[in-house]
C-alpha cells in the first residue's frame, strides 16, 4: 500500500530479542515505524493507510532463506509438468507436450520434467516417434522425476549428437530397439550428452526464471534469499534487469559469486561483497570443496559405512583450494563454500584460520554452506573462534535422514545439522532449503529444526531440536546476520523494512508436526502485499 499498512490483532513474534512478541505493527514508506499494542500501531492510521486485522494469526518477519538456487527453481518451473499428478498417463503426457509446441517457436527446445514410467497408467516411458508426433518441429527432452534417465525425440537426440552408431557413453545408456535404433530413452552419462546439446538459457529466460522464482518464493512468506551462485555474466545482467524493472516479482537477493568463474573479473574492479543495496547485493566468493552424502563425495574423516576405501572426493586439490580461499579473503570478500563432509569442514576452518593470520581481518564472517556432517563437537568451539556462520540445509534431514543413516551409519548423525549445539556455542546458523534440492517452503524447514523427523517420521538425535521461536530466528535474523544485513531486515523491528510473513493461524495452536498445513495467507515486501498477488 502506497500510504502505508498496519496488521492489528496478530501474534507478532518479532526475532528482536528487545521486544520479542507483539500484536500489531505499522508501516510507512516500506518501514516499520511502529511495533507493540494495537494503540501503539493505530497511532499512525491515516487516509491511504489500510488496517488489516489478523484475528490472531501468527506474525513472522518475512523469511530469508541463506542458501537456494532462484534461477534454477524459476527455470525447471518454466519447464513443462508432467509429474505423475499432471500426467497420469501417456496420452495426457503428449498432450502437455503438444501444447508447448504450439507456442514454441521451430527448432526451440522442450524441455519437460517429474514424468515417472512406473507411475504413468501404461507403465513404459514414452516413445521417441510419439514425442516426435506431439512435438514435429522442436527437440523435446523429457527428465524423469529421479533426473537420471531422460526420454527424448529424434530432433534432441540429434542435436545430441545421439544415433545408432553412437557407442553407450562410460557410465550411461543409450536404449535399444530390438533394430538397434535408439529409442530415446538416455541414462545418466547418455542424458547427460542430451542436456548438453540444449542451449544455455538466454537473459530473457533467465528473467523470466527469476520473476517465477520469485512468485513462488513469495507464496511461501518469503521475500530475501541468497542465490548459491551466479557464475555467468548474463546471470549478473538478469538479476540487474529484474532489479531495476522494480514492481512486485522482486526477491531481496545475496549473490554468491563463484569464485573460479568470476572472481579476478570483479576484483579488478574493486567490486567485493556488501556492493549493492536492499534489493540485490554483492555476496561471499564461493568454492565447491566436495559433493554430496547421496553420491557418496562428500569429503569424511572416516569412509562410507561398507566402503572402507571411500571417504569422498576433494572437487579440486586441498591446497589449491586454501590458497583460492586466502586470495578471496586478502582481497576483502566474504568467503564461503560448499561443505558437507566433517573433513571438508575442516579444511576451510584451516584456510580461514589461515587466512586471517596472513591478514587479519576484523567481522569477516566467514560462512560454511551446509556445514552438515560435524562429527566431533570441538569443531563448534574452532567455528565459535573464527566468527563464521554456518548455513545448514534444514530441510535436509526431512529429506534424507535414511540416506545418511545407510550411508554413514547413525552415530555420525549426532551432529548432523546441529541447531542446537550452534546455538549453545553462539554461533549464529542461518536456515536454508537448497531449494531445488528441497522444497522452497520454510514451514517445513522449521518444523524439521523442531522435531528432526524425517519424511515417515522418523528422529534423528533430538537432543538438537529447537523451539518454534529459534527456528524463526534462523530462518529470519540470521540470513540477514549472514549478508550483514542485520540493521535494515531480519526483525520486526522499527526502522527495519517493512517484509512480514502472516501465517494461516495461531501457531501455538497447531502441533509442531502441522505446521506445513498452516501455510501463508499473506506476504509484505516493503509495505505491499506480494502475496497472494
Ligand atoms: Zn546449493
């Protein structure tokens, strides 16, 4: 609302540790100037001001989730659904298909996804000649839900470079007919050849993407990311676009900055993290240090339970790495990286740890992307000791706590996305989803800081769960504590901009399991309503 906006009878809980919990708020200009009574919000009614009471339901600062990829959620959302719930069978598969083809202009490519042959009524994946059928003048490549086997048509397997003379390519399948003719069906390393061939998206799409990404975000309260990565300068130049074209479909944005891609680039500028405003900001530099517990690459201490020989991979050699590190730090950035196994933890703690003696550095912040897999507490005392700040992925034991069970047995799950420890050791930890990895939505992400179940309901340690309120904070303060953002967002606090979070009800109501049900019925971004729309 232009002239501003005031919720009244809410349960406010604020993430300000001077005024924790409030019933109404007020903004104006897209910040709040008042929060306490609903006299104290009230006060400041005026024509143009609308009051909106809340009848109770639970108020949140607007979410920030630390870690997450909004290109890559708005690009698969621009692909055509063909998941099991919109396609249950493959005549309606063609048919979604079909009606992509007629807005795609010849040669452009299709691209689909979530199909699944098990679940499809004919229980078969779909034939390269009938997506040629629905799709004569595109190439069209559908990815099963699992994204390991992809089905395609005549037109993609050629640009693919794909036909009956082409050998399977080391770890990956080309299917047969029983002539011999592909039959569009790729696996793994063969879909892989597939998504190569498909153009990189331009800087339209990835706008596009962007403004997607941000509609959904916003359905689910929340109105600040950090984008995991950018690495492309027509990255750069979407973000800048949908930063100045303004209007609703905006997220606050953190860009991780891929340090080998584009580094000496913004350094020759000048440029480093904290560039920016309120909108879209310049963040950490980034390094891929291992992979994941799923592939087994994330970096251990000790092997994979079964494999004695495999303890995961380094992404490139462990000293080149430290020394990336130590460059981006002498040069003023924040640093950060992808770190999932305890022994990769550790050697950024040794590079920071280096780094800041080569060149001392006051309030550097540091961050560790995922921090997942801490085995041994003392690490909390050396992260405490460091000033960084952790970004667990905490939806990820919801989504794969009997992967990591089965991968690296269940003792070294204790301290596995250790809210509680973090807290204990006063480390701030911001809360993320790695969306696409996991879902966007923050509510599952709280309630699995909660209760540490898993997707069957499954615990894991307990003993690191943490209350409705601190999960709040993680998901809120400390995103914005991670982008040094902490005087302008993070809190219902006045002064801070106007991005609140209006759930579906009283949460003190609901079980912490039924949180997800209670959704978002209203999200503010700097006193306008972005949701719903
Ligand atoms: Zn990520």
């Amino acid at each position: 609302m232009p002239g501003g906006l005031i919720l009244t009878g809410g349960r406010l809980i604020t993430a300000d540790p001077e005024l924790p919990e409030a019933e109404a708020i007020a903004i104006r200009g897209g910040i709040i100037v008042a929060v306490g009574s609903n006299a104290d919000a009230l006060a400041f009614r005026a024509p143009g001001v609308e009051v909106i009471d809340l009848k109770g339901r639970t108020v949140l600062p607007a979410f920030n989730d630390a870690h997450c990829h909004p290109m890559a959620i708005g690009l698969a959302a621009g692909q055509v659904d063909v998941s099991p719930y919109e396609a249950p069978d493959i005549g309606t598969l063609l048919g979604r298909i079909r009606d992509r083809a007629a807005s795609t202009p010849p040669g452009r490519w299709i691209l689909a996804r979530g199909y699944d042959d098990t679940r499809l009524a004919e229980r078969r994946h779909p034939s390269r000649e009938e997506l040629d059928r629905a799709a004569p003048h595109n190439p069209v490549l559908i990815t099963r839900a699992c994204l390991h086997v992809g089905a395609a048509n005549t037109q993609a397997l050629r640009e693919a470079g794909i036909t009956r003379d082409t050998p399977d390519p080391p770890g990956g399948t080309i299917d047969r007919d029983s002539r011999g003719e592909p039959t569009g069906v790729v696996r793994e390393a063969a879909l892989e050849m597939a998504r190569r061939a498909v153009p990189k998206p331009t800087v339209d799409e990835l706008e596009d993407a962007l403004r997607r990404a941000a509609e959904i975000y916003h359905s689910h309260g929340v109105t600040s990311v950090a984008e995991a990565g950018v690495r492309r300068p027509e990255e750069m130049e979407a973000y800048q676009r949908v930063r100045e074209s303004g209007g609703p479909l905006l997220l606050r944005t953190y860009l991780m900055v891929i340090l080998d891609e584009m580094l000496e680039e913004f350094s020759g500028t000048g440029l480093r993290t904290g560039f920016g405003d309120d909108l879209l900001r310049l963040g950490p530099a980034k390094i891929f240090l291992d992979g994941s517990i799923g592939g087994h690459t994330a970096r251990m201490r000790e092997p994979y339970a079964g494999e004695p020989g495999n303890r995961g991979l380094w992404m490139q050699d462990p000293e080149e790495m430290k020394r990336k590190i130590r460059r981006a730090h002498a040069l003023g950035w924040q640093c950060t990286a992808h770190a999932i196994g305890d022994a990769s933890i550790d050697l950024l703690l040794d590079a920071y740890e280096e780094a800041l003696a080569e060149n001392p550095r006051r309030n550097t912040r540091h961050r560790i992307e995922h921090c997942e897999f801490v085995t041994d507490p003392q690490v909390f005392d050396r992260i405490a000791r460091l000033g960084c700040v952790p970004v667990p992925g905490t939806t990820f034991l919801h989504d794969f706590r009997p992967l990591y069970d089965a991968s690296l047995g269940r003792d070294r799950l204790r301290y596995a996305n250790a809210m509680r420890s973090f807290i204990e050791h006063g480390i701030v930890a911001a809360a993320s989803s790695d969306a696409p990895v996991c879902s966007v939505d923050p509510l599952l992400g709280i309630r699995t800081m909660m209760t540490r179940r898993d997707f069957a309901g499954e615990e894991a340690f307990p003993e690191e769960s943490i209350s409705f309120e601190e999960a709040v904070y993680a998901y809120t303060a400390a995103g914005a504590y991670a982008s040094f953002e902490e005087h302008i967002k993070g809190s219902l606090s006045p002064g801070k901009v106007g991005d609140v979070t209006v759930l579906g009800a009283d949460v003190r109501q609901v079980k912490p399991e039924e949180i997800p049900e209670i959704g978002v019925d209203l999200t503010v971004m700097a006193g306008e309503v972005v949701h719903p729309a």
